[in-house]
C-alpha cells in the first residue's frame, strides 16, 4: 500500500540541491519557467504568463499534496533556497499497481549541470523507501532527445510508445513511456 500522506511535506537535499515545496513567495520564479517557451517546449500544458497563472500553478501543486494525488518539488539551490531552477516530482500515482509517473522542468539556464538526473536520485530514493512504490513511470514526448537521455543514464527502460495520445494547440501528440524498477 502506497504512503500518500505528505504532511508535513518532505524536504529532500542532495549535495547541490534542496527540494522543497514552491509557495507563493515562489510564483514570480515559477512564471519565468512555466512561461520559457524552451523550457515548456515538451511539456503539453498552458505556458505560464501572469504572476496569476504561476499561483494558480501553485495552488494546483498544493491541492496535488494535501489530496494524496501528487507531489512536487522546486529544484533549488542548496546555498540559496530561494533561487529556483525548476521543478520535480510524482505527477500521479497508481496506487493499485504500486506505481507513480514522475516528471520535470528545469529553466534553460541550469540546462547541462546534471541538476535532473540528482534531483532524479533524491525522489526517487524517497518514492521507493516512503511512498512505498514498486516502479516509477516516465511519459516523454518522443522527440525531447535530452529527456530520453537523462532517463536512460538514471537506468529506466523503455516501455512503450503510445501515438496520438494526446491533443495540444490542435497538435495531435506521441508519448514515450519510459520505467524503472524498485530493486
């Protein structure tokens, strides 16, 4: 049985980062990557334009915890907690088969640092000790080559892929799922 119980929420840290939740203080650094077009690029969801959408975003994450549904965390700056470089976490989860999507975004700026795949390790430690998960799903679309090849050096296997999945801005879109396996 999956623990979905966030309260109070976990703080993970690794040796550059600190996960932690994004609140409202942290809406202006959200709007500048949910709304960079290169940074949403892969990720089929409304871009971010307004401080408004970034709390909307928040309030969305935030509802995700309190529920049980999901759980996301801001990617930041171990020395400064406050400089945000983007965002991770279980977008859903799958309790009868044990199971939990993961995704993320980072801000162009921090892309090629390696901040993902150690961010990656953090969750995916707290999914499979805590949370109590057998195997952690990622859906990518096909041609985010950086994405496939973050998971692929994190050891997930691809599973399958799913066309036309889903509809986007009228843009009828592919998914490529990727998995790994609690050892």
């Amino acid at each position: 049985m999956l623990n979905l119980n966030f309260n109070p929420f976990p703080v993970l840290a690794t040796q550059r980062l600190l996960l932690r939740q994004a609140t409202p203080n942290d809406a202006e650094s959200l709007m500048k990557i949910r709304g960079n077009e290169e940074a949403m690029r892969y990720i089929p969801r409304p871009r971010a334009k307004t401080i408004e959408d970034a709390l909307a975003n928040v309030e969305l994450l935030t509802n995700g915890i309190n529920e049980g549904k999901s759980i996301n965390w801001a990617i930041c700056n171990a020395a400064n907690p406050k400089e945000i470089y983007g965002m991770i976490g279980y977008v859903n989860f799958y309790p009868e088969q044990s199971k939990a999507e993961i995704g993320y975004m980072l801000h162009p700026d921090y892309w090629g640092k390696g901040y993902v795949p150690e961010a990656i390790l953090a969750i995916e430690k707290f999914g499979f000790e805590q949370i109590n998960l057998q195997s952690i799903e990622a859906k990518i679309d096909p041609r985010n080559v950086n994405s496939r090849k973050i998971l692929q050096r994190n050891n997930y296997q691809f599973d399958r892929l799913e066309e036309k999945t889903m509809v986007f801005q009228d843009e009828e879109l592919d998914s490529e799922y990727y998995i790994k396996y609690k050892l």
